[in-house]
C-alpha cells in the first residue's frame, strides 16, 4: 500500500458496525530524505537506541490466536503471493489508509473512520460539507463562513479545522502523504481533491505530530484514495435548495484496468462540479440583520442592560445616495436628482456610531450566504511490478477550483469629503454649507458591492516503490512534488485615492465642463469627475476611472522526498515488537505577483502584497509497537527530530498503553509532545491589508472602520503542545451488535503563535502600555485610524473535552428476511477552550458564537434490506451563551442561545444487476431558520447552524 502512514491508533466506523474486529500491530509512516548528515546521524542513534532496534533481530513468533498480531509472511513463492502477503501486512499495521473492515480500538490514539459507504449516502455536494457535520470539526473556513474576509485572498476555500485550533493546526494528508497548501498558511483547499475516488477517510483526534510531522497538533484528516480499482464507474447528481437556489451539478467518471497480464493497473479519474451558491443574506425570509449595539436607554444606574440585540443593524455613517455624517449639516442625504433631505439613521445607539433599523437593511445585508463554486480535477496512476517483491507507481493530478462570492459594500463612513464649491451639489446644499461657514464637509458612501473571484489550480505528481524484503519488512519510498496557484481577483472595488479626486468636481473656468480639480494642474492626470448625490447620475467613465480589480498571483511550491521501512524488529516473551522508522526532506516555497495599484494601497479591499520566502526541513522518526503481556497490554510509543531551516531542532514524541483484559473491555491511555511549525504566512507575509471594525476607547468607545495591516516575524519558533487522551472502548459479547467508545482529551499548546486581537490591542495602549501603542496608528485628532499586527510565540491555548462513539447494528427480520438496523452516535463535549497572553485568559467552552458549542452530536440510523437502504440523520448542537464574559440582563439583554437540531433524509437502491443505482438525500428536512447570534455578521452563525434551508438532491451511480 503506497504511502502507508503507520501509527497505533484506534478506530471507530461512522457506518455499518462491524461483525468481527482485527488488531492492527502498528501504524506507518512518511520518510523523508534528509540532506543534513550530522542531524541525519544523531537522530538515528537517537531513534535506534530509544527503541533498541537491533541490526539482528530476532525470528518473530507466530501470533497465539486469530484476533492477535498477524503472523510472519512466509517468503514470496510468487508476484500475486507476494502482492497479497505485503498487503496483509501493511493493512495489519497501518491506521490512516488500512483496508480493514472493522472498527477496532485497540490502540491508544482514537480515530474516526468514516467508509465508503457513509459517504455514498451522504451523498455531499463537497466532502467538506460532510465533514464539517462531524462533533470534532469546526467549519469556520468554508463557502459559507469567511466570505466577508476580502483581503485575505482565500475567500469561499473549503478548509478543515479540529477541534476548533485552526486549520494551521490540523495536518491534511492524502493516502498518508501531505498534500500542497492552497494559502500562505499551507492550508490544503478541499475543494479540490477529487471526491468521487474517496475509499474513506481517517479523522485522527489527538497529536500526532510524531507520527505525521508538523501541524498535527489538533488531529489528522487523511483521504484514502480508490488506487486499485478495476472496472468502470461514474456517479451524476443534481440539487437545489427549497428557495431554487444553491443548485449544484456533480458528475465524474472512473476508469481501472490492469495490464500485462496483471503486473500493471492503471487509473483515470475526471470530476466536475458547479454549485450557484447563494445570494445575498437579505433575500432569506428569515432574514434581520441582527446585531448588537449599545442601549441607548442605559445609565450606570437605571438597571438598564449595556448592550442590546437589535434587527437590521447598521454604521449610521454611511448611505447609497451619500449622506453628510457630521457637522452643521449632520444627517443630510440626497434623493435622486441630488436634492437634499433629511437622512434615516433609525434608532441610534448610546455611542452614536451604530443604529437599528433606517434606510439601510443591514450593513453586511449584500453578503452571499454562500460562494458559487466550480470545480474540476483528472487524476492518474499508473503501477507496475518490478519483481516479485517490489512495485513501482507514479501518480499525476491537476484540480481547478473558482469561487465568486459577494462580501462586502464598498462603505465609506464619513472618511470621505466634500467641497461647498462641488458643481454636482445642490445650490441648497451649497447655500447651507456657506452659511454655517464649512467650506467642506465629511462624506459618507456606499458604492457598489466588492466581489471577490478565486481561482486555485493544483498541481501533484508522485513517483514512488515500494514492496516487501527480508522476512518481514516492507518498504515505501517516493517523491512528490506540488504545486497551488492562487488567483485572487476582487471585483468591482473602488480606489479610495481615485474616488477622492473625482468627488472633489468643479467647474473649469476656461472651458465651462465639469472636471477634476486635480485636472486643473495636471490636464493629463486622466481623473472623471463622478456625481454620487443621489446614487442615480453615476456615469460609466466616472466608474470605470474609480471602480477596478485589485488582483494577486500567488504560487505555493512544496517538495517531499520519503523512505521509509517497517516490520517486526525482535520478539519478547510477549510477541513479535513492530517497528517503523524513517527519513523525510521537505520542501516548501511560496512566490506571488501583485497589481500595481495594491502596492501604494490605494484599494479600499485588496491591498495585496507579494509574498515570497521559502523552508527546509529534514526529519527522522521512529515508532514502534511492544506488546507487554499476551494480549492484554501493549506499549506505542513514536520519535519525530526535526531540523528546521529557520528555527532549528524540534523533537517530538508520544507513550501510550492499551489493555485489554477481556474480549469485550478496552482500556487506553497516550500522551505525546507535538508541535506546529511557523508557516510561510507567519515568516514572511509581507503586509496583508483589511478592514476592521474597533471602539475607540479615547472618543467614548466610538465605532470605527480602521486599516489593520498584518506582517511576518522571522524570529518565531515553533509552538510546542502536550496531548493527553485516556480512554474506554467496549464490545459486549453479551450484545454482539454493540460497540462504544468514549475518550478524555486534552490539548495544551504553548509558546502559541497568536497576535492580539484588535479591540485589545487598542484597549492596552489606551490603558498606557506603551510597548502596544507601536502597533496602533492614530491620526491628527487622536484617533484610532489603523493597526499593525505581527504574531508572535506569546499565547497558551488549551482545549479539553469527551468524545464519546456508540453503535448498535442489529436485525430486524420481523420487516424483511435479511433486513437490518444501524444506528449510531457520535458526539463530543467540550470542556474547555481557553485562550492566554499576558494579558487576559478567556475560555471560549459554550460560546455559539463560532465553534465552540458545548454539546455537539450527529445520531444517524439506517434500514437496509437487500438492495435498498434509507434512513435519517439528526444533527443536534447544544445551548450556549453569546459570551462567558457577560452577565444575562446586566451586560447584555439576552445572552443565552437555545439548542437546536436538523433532520436529515437519505436513501439509496440498486437495480436489478448491480450496475445501477439511484440515491437521494434532503439536508435540514424541516427547513429550520438559523438562530439570531447577534455578536456575528447578519446575526448568523454558519459555522455550528444551517443557513441554506431544505435541501434535496437527487442521482444516480452506475458501473460495468
């Protein structure tokens, strides 16, 4: 099995329970070349002499029984018995990519396998989409969530977050080996792997940086991959939610085939997938632009709540027809034909710079509730036996992805301004303006809506043997390289120092036309004058000199280089110790482009900046799995040294013991030190600009929409976490069809690479730490106007909490001969999400403002009969509060926020033959609306709550 990745972990099945269970003897690896010879020497001692792996081991002992350790492969007596007899190995010791059926716990670390047939019947849009479903997963990064996160370049991404550290901390891999990232933070893009020649998919929940390398801090998530299949097969599939919209068409072809009289096979694979996505929130009847301001009502003593959760909440500051925000002429906005009037603001906050209600439906009301995604990716492999021993294989891959969403107006909140002598004002307007003595006045603006275009291109090839020598040992070796080119294309932003010159229009004295007064010193500037009193005289040439399209190229270089070997090293009185061990070099480089207008930043969004840097890393490692009594208990324990190019050496490590001590009792325990590596975003991003939201605590906590500008810090060094997991997993054999698990957690990272965030940034210069304030920029009056933020190794995070797996399976004939039952439940409490600097610790555990729902659980049950299958899923998430810091009623109005559940339905049925089949599925069956989570944009939470509503989606899978 190519790219096995070995490691004593256990596993549960998100499908079908299983009839029998096996006990896998080891996990495998990834190794890689190393090109430091010192470290590459040390490290190997170090290995070697840590798990005393000698030069001449000893004859392994065959297994006591069949539910034991596998026995010794006896020498190749041909090319199939050896295809067959190394694979019966590696399956035996490998977790993330085993074949093996069933769901086995024997092992330290838990895993959540999720088969092939629990994707069939999910039957997702993007295998995201279903994972995302998980109680362990936090879709934070996704088509619904982010789409408002502009200048970041990654907007409508597909990416995996555990355990809710980040998607920084969680390792992606693909048939065991790392995949190319999609962003500056080496985050692999989802969207495209190809999703119709997914076997299964390992979830890893526990540190596995030992075993993986870095970023396995949180967990690993490793898609398994359909390499050997034979035959022909494809699948088609149409949907569209409730409200004719989100429509989607998926479709993909696989092709297998053997050749030269079996020692070849050869793959092709081919997918395509278009989803419309959603539009803007506003168009949702459930919608109300809630959020949460100050009560205007409140006094320190009138027993008021300080803050309230309003509908349509808005920045009073800003309108499509222009409006004056301040001054004299405070709240004088224009109709059509440029007239003045008074402007709506509808009910004002008790800071002034927030209000309910008005003209405007919500400040984030044009917001796609989901991106439009088009995706499309081929797939290769070819193999061929070398002898009877050994085979050779090389994969190539090439996916596209596009993402268009809306994200934000182009809004200006009074930072633009107007002059009395502007030839498009109103002579009232005019008139007012000289009679209060204001020769200007400040300007606010809603000018279109920015819309951001991402492209992804990823390119793979691996090329790689592997087979088996000796008695029992096998070999895996490959290189890979990889490449992601990020396209990044915002549209329809507006050029705040262009928008500047072309309001400030008058009228040339010499010719009478209405220019620039900018043109009048410089004829050839090329500025248009524009008129936006009103919103309805906007010409094309005034938009088309204000309104462009920021733009990035970024490409994403990784290269690896593996070997690796595994088997079994010498026996004790206990049985045969496996072992795998390894070198690994890796790679990676990031180099981009950027549009000439970003540079100066002179885009109100997109700012891009070119990023370029590049790192180098050589590791080795070495795991091994010792049985300490016959079997009952067992010891896993792994080495990773890592020599970093800019950081130096890191090691990490994991100890974990299983005991059995009957057939139907588990006990297991692990504890491993794991790390996450600075990324190339956090070394050498080179000046990421966005738009933030602040009070401003020197103007009585005024509002304010500022410029934070985010940079690389060369002097990080790795974040160090310590894992620790125990756990029970049950097989009654009083109830055959019966199996559970439930494990203890807890992460602590420290040294974590975090930056302050913004308001606390502000609030700490504001309380006279001067070594903060040389990251907050303010203008001549003293106002918060702009933020630099660096990361840096100065956070602890520390997460804890209980997983808990239980299965039952069990026929029914009493419906149909042969008819069974599957249920299954999945679910996780979190019992702390804590985040620490030096200057606050907050723990985040029931917070449903993002992932950090106390209780998540996913209970699904499934009929089968014979050639049909349906059955129902409920997704439930537990009640929380808005924040732990508030109290109900004194900080806020409401701070709770009820549980809910979804419903789904999914069903499936072969025709006669086997070589068709029909299948459907309906997400959120009873349509529930999301619930208000005031704290959030629109006052919804896509990450934990469904906001597409029904949605079914019908197809077909056929194959000869």
């Amino acid at each position: 099995m190519e790219g096995a990745v070995c490691c004593e972990q256990s596993r549960r099945r998100l499908a079908a329970p299983p009839h029998t269970s096996t006990h896998p003897s080891g996990g495998s690896y990834h190794v890689i070349g190393n090109k430091s010879p010192h470290l590459l020497a040390r490290s190997i001692l170090l290995c070697l002499g840590g798990f005393a792996i000698g030069a001449h081991a000893a004859p392994p002992q065959p297994a006591s029984g069949p539910d034991e350790r596998p026995q010794k492969s006896p020498p190749a007596a041909s090319g199939q018995q050896a295809r067959e007899q190394a694979s019966v190995t590696l399956d035996a010791i490998s977790v993330t990519g085993s074949r093996v059926v069933g769901g086995d716990y024997e092992s330290p670390t838990p895993v959540t396998m999720i088969e092939f047939e629990q994707i069939e019947l999910a039957a997702p849009n993007n295998i995201a989409d279903y994972l995302n479903t998980l109680p362990s997963m936090v879709g934070d990064s996704t088509t619904m969530e982010g789409n408002n996160s502009i200048s970041a370049g990654a907007t409508g991404m597909n990416r995996l977050n555990l355990r809710g550290l980040g998607a920084d901390r969680t390792l992606v891999l693909v048939d065991g080996r790392r995949f190319v990232g999609s962003t500056l933070e080496g985050n692999v893009d989802i969207n495209g792997l190809p999703n119709g020649l997914i076997r299964s998919i390992d979830v890893v929940t526990g540190g596995a940086s030992s075993v993986y390398g870095s970023d396995a801090v949180a967990g690993v998530v490793n898609f398994v991959l359909d390499t050997r299949y034979t035959g022909l097969k494809g699948f088609a599939q149409v949907g569209q939610s409730r409200y004719h919209d989100d429509r989607q068409q998926n479709g993909g072809l696989t092709f297998g085939t053997p050749f030269a009289d079996g020692r070849g096979h050869f793959l092709l694979n081919a997918e395509y997938a278009h989803n419309s996505g959603v539009g803007a929130a506003r168009d949702r009847p459930w919608y109300g632009g809630h959020g949460i301001m100050t009560n205007p009502a409140w006094t320190p003593t009138n027993g008021e709540p300080y803050r309230i959760t309003v509908p349509f909440l808005n920045r009073p500051n800003e309108a499509s027809a222009g409006l004056i925000p301040s001054g004299p002429l405070k709240w004088t906005t224009f109709d059509a034909d440029g007239s003045p009037r008074q402007f709506d603001y509808g009910v004002l906050d008790l800071t002034g710079s927030a209000s309910s209600g008005g003209e405007v439906d919500g400040h984030f009301a044009t917001m796609s509730l989901k991106g439009a995604v088009e995706r499309h990716s081929l797939f290769a492999r070819g193999s061929f036996e070398i002898n009877d021993a050994f085979e050779a294989f090389a994969e190539a891959s090439h996916s596209r992805s596009v993402v268009n969403t809306n994200s934000s107006y182009n809004y200006y909140n009074g930072s633009l301004s107007i002059k009395s002598d502007n030839a498009y004002l109103d002579p009232r307007t005019r008139e007012a303006m000289v009679a209060a003595g204001a020769s200007s006045a400040p300007y606010g603006l809603l000018l279109g809506v920015a819309s951001p275009r991402v492209e992804v291109n990823t390119y793979r090839a691996v090329f790689g043997v592997n087979g088996s020598f000796g008695d029992n040992w096998t070999l895996d070796a490959y290189y890979q390289y990889g490449e992601s080119r990020l396209n990044t294309v915002v549209n329809n932003v507006t050029n705040t120092t262009r928008l500047g010159l072309a309001l400030d229009a008058v009228v040339d004295p010499a010719s009478n036309r209405i220019v620039c007064r900018s043109t009048l010193a410089d004829p050839g500037n090329g500025c248009v004058p524009i008129n936006t009193f009103g919103g309805a005289s906007l010409s094309e040439p005034a938009l088309d000199y204000v309104i462009g399209e920021p733009s990035f190229r970024q490409t994403m270089k990784q290269q690896v280089a593996s070997a690796s070997i595994q088997g079994e090293a010498f026996s004790t009185w206990a049985g045969p110790v496996m072992t795998a061990f390894g070198i690994e070099h890796r790679r990676e480089a990031v180099g981009g482009a950027v549009d000439d207008q970003g540079q100066p930043r002179q885009w109100l969004f997109g700012n891009f900046m070119a990023t370029h840097g590049e790192n180098r890393i050589n590791e080795v490692f070495s795991e091994m799995l010792m049985p300490l009594t016959e079997r009952s208990l067992a010891f896993n324990g792994a080495v990773r040294v890592a020599d970093y190019s800019y950081s130096g050496i890191a090691v990490t490590w994991k100890g974990g013991l299983t005991w059995q001590p009957n057939d139907s009792v588990l006990l297991r325990t692990v504890r491993s030190r794991d790390i996450r590596a600075p990324n190339l975003g956090n070394l050498y991003q080179a000046g990421l600009t966005q738009r933030q939201n602040v009070r401003d605590p020197w103007f009585n906590d005024t509002q304010r929409n500022i410029e934070r500008i985010s940079q690389g810090n060369l002097a990080l060094k790795p974040e160090v976490a310590d894992t620790s997991s125990i756990g029970l997993a049950l097989t009654p054999a009083r109830w055959p069809g019966v199996r559970g698990a439930i494990d203890y957690y807890q992460i602590e990272i420290k040294d974590a690479i975090a930056t302050l965030n913004d308001q606390q940034t502000v609030d700490r210069c504001h309380q006279g730490d001067t070594a903060v304030c040389s990251f907050v920029v303010r203008d001549g009056t003293g106002a918060v106007s702009g933020l630099i933020r660096t990361p840096i190794n100065i956070a602890k995070r520390t997460v804890r909490g209980v997983d808990m797996d239980v299965s039952y399976l069990q026929a029914v004939p009493f419906i149909a001969p042969g008819a069974e039952l599957d249920l299954r439940l999945v679910a996780s409490r979190l019992l702390e999400s804590r985040n620490e600097d030096p200057f606050s610790s907050i723990d985040y555990a029931d917070e449903n403002i993002a992932g950090s729902a106390k209780q998540r659980a996913l209970l699904t049950a499934t009929f089968r009969n014979g050639p049909l299958r349906f059955g129902a899923s409920a997704r439930f998430i537990g009640k929380g509060v808005l924040s732990n810091e508030w109290v109900d009623g004194v900080d806020i109005d409401d701070n709770t926020v009820p549980s809910t559940w979804y419903l789904g339905l999914f069903g499936s049925y072969h025709f006669p033959g086997d070589r068709l089949e029909a299948f459907f599925r309906v997400d959120n069956a009873l349509d529930r609306a999301p619930l208000v989570i005031g704290t959030n944009r629109n006052g919804i939470n896509p990450v934990l709550y469904d906001v597409i509503g029904r949605y079914a989606s019908v197809g077909v899978r056929f194959q000869f």
